[in-house]
C-alpha cells in the first residue's frame, strides 16, 4: 500500500540547469541572460542554484563565463545558497575569489567514465579532489560530491552498489558535506534506488547528508524521485526545463525538468518554497532565450491548455 505518512513535509528543489543545463546544450547565453535566468529562479523561490563551472573555458565553451557571472552575482551570494562546479586546484582558486560558499566536485562511480570524463581512474580522480576538497572545507565552504554512473554506465553495464558506496565514503572522509547520487544515463528503476540507498546504510551515511539526480532518459525519472523521498531522501536535483542531458547517452531526455518534479511535490502537499506560476514564466522565458523547446511534459501541458 503507498502510504504517504513517510513522505517528507518539505524537499529541497537543487536547481542545476544554468550548469549541468547549460554545458550540455549547444547555445551560448550571454553572461548577462544567465545572470537574469539565476534571479528570475531565485525569485521563483527556488533555494539552491549551481550556477556555473570552473573548468577550463576552452573544454567548455559555454560556461567561459564563469567569473563574469559570478561578479554579476556576487550581492546575492551571501543570502542565496549558489555553488560551481570545480575540477581541481585552479578551479577552486577562481572559486574562492568569486566569494562562493559552496562548490562541487564531479566523481565517477565506473572506470569506463572516469576515463571518458575525467581522463584519470576512479581513485587518481578522488586523489585530486581530496585537497580541494579539505581546502575549500578550511576555507568555511561546503562541498557537495556528485558520484556520476551510479546505477550503469555505458560501457559496463550495471553498477555495482558497494563501488558507489566506496566512491561516497572516499568523497566523506574528504570532507563534503552532501552527495548526490547520479543517474547518469537515466536506466535506474525504483527496486534499484532502494538497493543503493540499503548499500549506504550498511556504511552507516546518513540520508540527510544525500541528494539524488536522477535524468529521465528512460522515463523513470519521477518514479525514482518519489522512491527516494520515502526513503527519507529530501533535497532532489532537477533542471528548469530539463535542459542537459548527458553526451555519453545520446537521446531527447536528460535531466529530470524541474516543473514535472515540482508538480509531483506540490501534488503530494510537500513544500517547496517554490511559486509554481513564477517557474513556469521563467521556463518559458528561457525557452525564448536559448531557441531550445521546453522538454518539461508539465509546461508544454500547462501552456497547451492555455493557448
Ligand atoms: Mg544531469
């Protein structure tokens, strides 16, 4: 029976698509129109933005930016919770002049992937991120640890649960503050959703310090949402418009779009601090922007009936 006494009464809605949207879509923003798309989501009330990459501008073209950005963003730094993907030293030095309380580093559950992504193993990448990670930390910023490929990848199939377990406890001892748990290529199903989060328990972390990311390439994007917070999972990861994707599973779908997850949350009576009108103006504002369809199934319901 779905007994709905286990859901959470709040979530936090971790809002990635002006980073994890941006980079995996072929459009350039000006600087100044992602800056506007950050204000006009935290005006919509979403609470947690990743706003921007430091890696190198030349491997990611279209999040060259990034210090740019954050200077247009910086009044609001110390009253928003923003972060930025960093990949090593250099990142983190560039992070720490942009004023940013958070940051995130990007691990891999599989060796095809890390080698693919990240040109390193599993532990050479991790043995990067270790003193960026306690450096940041020292500095008084949190760290959150994505761990791609956590249920397949697609070289190796699926994913064993103790190696993501393993990833996660490395990421810990380092020092980050939450995981989130990534689904890379959008295969997971519920049943494989409970069985990571048991394999977490057995080393003992708690829910609190987990997110989940689950993309919707195979549809099952929402199920696994709805599966984690009766798990006790409560901050989940989504993307305006579900811009992105992932460019090692070519297809239409990738990143769950934060409008079909807020619908769910709001449908179950769980709070988000989000105004939901408000959200779906900026999708469709920013639809405008990038020439790029909105691929939330909610928006493109919601304005079919209203037009
Ligand atoms: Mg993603």
């Amino acid at each position: 029976m779905f007994d709905r006494s286990g859901l959470p009464k709040s979530v936090t809605v971790y809002e990635v698509g002006p980073r994890d949207g941006l980079q995996n879509e072929a459009v350039i923003l000006p600087t100044t129109v992602k800056a506007e798309l950050v204000k006009r989501l935290l005006n919509s009330g979403i609470s947690a933005i990743e706003v921007a990459s430091f890696v190198r501008p030349d491997i990611v073209p279209a999040l060259a930016d990034a210090d740019e950005l954050l200077v247009e963003l910086a009044p609001m730094l110390s009253t928003h919770r923003m972060s930025a993907l960093v990949p090593n030293q250099k990142g983190l030095d560039r992070a720490l002049k942009s004023g940013l309380q958070e940051i995130a580093v990007f691990a891999s559950a599989t060796e095809s992937f890390a080698r693919a992504n990240l040109n390193n193993s599993v532990v050479g990448s991790l043995d990067i991120f270790g003193p960026v990670i306690r450096t940041a930390r020292d500095a008084g910023i949190r760290v959150r640890g994505y761990i791609s490929m956590c249920f397949s990848d697609p070289w190796e199939g699926k994913t064993a649960t103790d190696k993501v377990a393993d990833v996660a406890m490395r990421l810990l001892a380092d020092g980050v503050t939450e995981i989130s748990i990534g689904d890379t290529i959008g295969t997971a199903t519920p049943g494989e959703v409970i069985d990571l989060l048991d394999a977490f328990d057995s080393r003992g972390i708690s829910r609190s310090l987990l997110a989940v990311h689950f993309h919707d390439t195979y549809g099952q994007a929402l199920s696994n949402t709805l599966t984690a917070m009766l798990e006790g999972i409560t901050t989940i990861d989504s993307s305006i418009g579900g811009l992105g994707g992932c460019p090692f599973a070519k297809s239409a779908t990738g990143n769950l779009a934060t409008e079909d997850l807020v619908w769910q949350l709001h449908g179950l009576g769980i709070s988000t601090g989000i105004d939901f009108d408000t959200l779906l103006l900026t999708s469709a504002w920013l639809g405008l922007q990038t020439g790029i369809k909105v691929r939330s199934k909610t928006a493109i319901a919601l304005v079919g009936k209203n037009s």
